[in-house]
C-alpha cells in the first residue's frame, strides 16, 4: 500500500489553455500513477514581461472552466495570488511545505522549458525538490536535445514522456483568435465560449 502521495503540478501561463494541455496532464497522470494534478496558471510570468499577457484572473477562470470535469484535476491560485513577477522555484518550495518532505512532486511542462531550465531564477535548488516531467510531440528530435542540453539536465530528474495533441499551441490559438479562424475542437467549448464573450485575443482586447 502506498503512504507517499504523488502529485503533478502543471505549470504554464495557460493563454489560453488548451487540449494539448489537458491531454498532457492526463497522460502525466496515468503513466506515472499520481494521485491528482494541480494546473498551476502563472501569474506575472518573469519570462514574459515583453508580452502582452492577458489578465492572470482571466487565465485562471479558463483553467478552471477547462478541468472542471475531471475529479483527479485541480487548479491552484497560488501563483495568481502571489504578488510580484512569478518564479516557478519559488512555487515548488511553497509547494515542498505544504505537503511535506516525503511527498512526491513532479513539475510537468514542455520539453522546451525544460532544457532551459538552466537558466531559470535558481536553478540549482530544484535539485532534490522534484522531479520534471517533460512532454515532446511527435517527431521532436529528443536525442538531439538531451545531447544538446546534458551539462544544464545533469543535475534533475527528468522523464520524457510524448503526446500528440501538444501539435496543438496557445500561440497558434491566439493568432486563430485575431485572424477570426475557427478554434473548435482544439480548446474546450466553454472555454472557446470564455474567448467569445470577452473578446480575448481579438484587435483591441
């Protein structure tokens, strides 16, 4: 019987999330046997401060609409709330003691963010706080990147794991949004609906 709970937090700025967020997240969920995961929508995210960024209570709303459906999801404001620029190493250690030293974390997020962990507000201390989970579509050429990347990866503990649905982007959404092309089918309907009625992403938002 299992005592340790494991949990994956799902880190991201969520604008809007999407499908491949969520199938990530289940994928996450299943192949390492955790026992719920927590979306974590970023607040003022540091490496986004030349972005526009829509609204952290609005992303969070999203998040909220988008898993609302699925009793092992959860979504936390504790980046939302938290004033100031936003540091995924901050969140962990908060995390850490919240639910003790022999919990099981894993940080799941893409395989991108993960290689340039390097050079995240330090680094050095997400040795021994979790582990990464690392999502890759088809045909990313990991080899290549894990090669690429060794010296700033050998310090973490990092699984691998590949979803199809994360062809899918926010970035891509967003610009569907603006050129007025349809995005059903790739975001929840009542998120898809959230985008409608408050004009997000849309000339002037």
């Amino acid at each position: 019987m299992r005592t340790k709970s494991r949990l994956g937090i799902m880190g991201g700025t969520f604008d809007p999330i999407h499908f491949g967020h969520l199938v990530a997240a289940e994928e996450a969920l299943v192949q390492f046997n955790l026992d719920k995961v927590i979306f974590m929508p970023t607040g003022h995210p540091a490496r986004k401060t030349e972005q526009q960024v829509t609204s952290a209570e609005q992303r969070y709303l999203m998040t909220v609409i988008a898993t609302s459906s699925n009793p092992d999801f959860e979504v936390s404001r504790m980046e939302v709330d938290r004033p100031g620029l936003t540091y995924t190493v901050d969140t962990m250690v908060e995390l850490r003691e919240q639910y003790g030293p022999h919990a099981e974390l894993y940080f799941i997020t893409g395989a991108d963010a993960v290689f340039e962990i390097a050079t995240w507000k330090e680094s050095e201390r997400f040795e021994g706080l979790c582990r990464f989970i690392a999502v890759t579509r088809p045909g990313y050429d990991l080899e290549a990147a894990v090669s690429e990347n060794a010296q700033a990866l050998s310090r973490l503990d990092i699984d691998f794991i590949e979803v199809p649905a994360l062809a899918i982007s926010s970035t891509d959404l967003r610009a569907r949004v603006a050129e007025r092309r349809p995005i059903r089918y790739l975001v929840p309907e009542p998120v898809a609906a959230y985008i409608q009625k408050y004009r997000l992403y849309s000339e002037g938002y």
